[in-house]
C-alpha cells in the first residue's frame, strides 16, 4: 500500500481495502491501493520513491567532502583516535580506501535526484576495531551511519543500512557486524542481536556491538 507521504507498506490487498489509517511509528498515515513500481519491493520506503536513490560514493564524488564533513562532525572522537583529525583527513581517507565497488571497503549514499542533496552515508568496511581488540578480524562491518538531520527519523537510515546488507550477502558473507550507542532499537527492527556492550576506542563512551546472521547461508 502507499502511505500519505509516498512511503510503501507491505499489507494483504483485502487489508488494503478494508483499513484506512495504519500506524507507522505512532503517527497515522493514510493509505492507498497503489502498489510500488517494482511489485516486490515492499520496504518502507521515505518520501517519493523516485525521489530518494541508494547509490555507491564512487559513482557520485562531488558528494565526497560532505559526507567527511558530516561523519567527522558527528564522531570526532572516533576518527581523532584512529588517527584522522580533520575532515580534510576524512575526506581524503575515503578517497584512498572507501571508493571501491564490488569489494570492501565501500560506501553507500542516499541522495535526493531532484535536488542533488547528500540526505545519509554509511560504510562496509572490513573492520571497526582497534588492532587489539578481540573481535579485530571479524568483517564485514557497517560503519558511520549518518543521516542529515532534516531527515531523521523517516526510515532512510533503515533503508541505507539494508542496501548494505544486500550488498554483503551477495558478496558469500555469513554475517554483518556494526556498533552503536544510541539505536539498538533500529538495528535490532533490522534483525541484529546485541553481542556485548564495550569501551572499544578507549574514550569514555559505550558501544553496543550487534550482528545479523544470514540464514541459508551457503
């Protein structure tokens, strides 16, 4: 079904027809019959679905000083401890290692086709930990999931986060780790289970450290 904003809900066709507010996240949406272009697709989807495209970084590289700009904005105290103290350094360590297409270490953006805006970033990347710490090898992992502000909270960082995933199963990977402090609750709506909560850059705050297992896995 469509909602009033343009989002997708995957429901039951008699369902459709029978109900006419559905809640999403506490707020009533009205629907509609309208099926999305491709059938199969029934992520919720933000705003206008042509309006908002998943692509790789690589392909779009005059996004590349703001999405060092947001992510070091966001978590200055993990990229000073890896090292990188500006966005500057930022930009320039993605360009050295975060540009590739069919194999670790990626990025991914969410960007707005009509108004070529930078609306949300994330990485897969081969690791999130330092050298010393015991689950340092493990891989792949998301990393910086950042969304512009103005956007929060309308299901584009889910969105963003799930492209990453697809792009890790299709790539023969058992499981995908990540860390956060404050989104349990998203990454968990997404399948992942929290593993451990840790200090893994030795500053004062705690991660959660989570993974999703594939299943049928090969």
């Amino acid at each position: 079904g469509r909602l009033s904003d343009g989002r997708h809900l995957k429901m039951s066709e008699d369902l459709v027809h029978k109900l006419e507010h559905v809640v999403v996240e506490g707020s009533p949406w009205i629907i509609s019959a309208t099926p999305p272009k491709q059938p199969n697709d029934y992520a919720l989807l933000c705003g206008e679905e042509d309006e908002i495209q998943i692509s790789l970084l690589v392909d779009h590289p005059h996004f590349i000083n703001e999405v060092a700009t947001s992510c070091f904005g966001e978590w200055p105290g993990l990229y000073r401890h890896a090292g990188i103290n500006n966005p500057e350094e930022t930009a320039e360590s993605i360009r050295e290692s975060y540009l590739n297409r069919d194999r670790l270490n990626c990025y991914f953006i969410a960007h707005s086709k009509s108004k070529n805006e930078l609306i949300a970033a994330t990485a897969l990347a081969t690791d999130d930990l330092p050298v010393y710490h015991a689950y340092f090898g493990t891989k792949p992992w998301i990393i910086s999931v950042w969304t512009k502000p103005s956007w929060r909270g309308q299901g584009v960082a889910s969105r963003l986060v799930q492209s990453a995933i697809n792009r890790a199963k299709e790539w023969g990977y058992r499981h995908v780790w990540l860390m956060t402090q404050h989104s349990q609750n998203l990454y968990s709506r997404l399948g992942f289970k929290a593993i451990e909560t840790l200090d893994a850059f030795e500053i004062e705050d705690q991660y959660t450290m989570m993974r999703l297992d594939f299943r049928n896995t090969n």
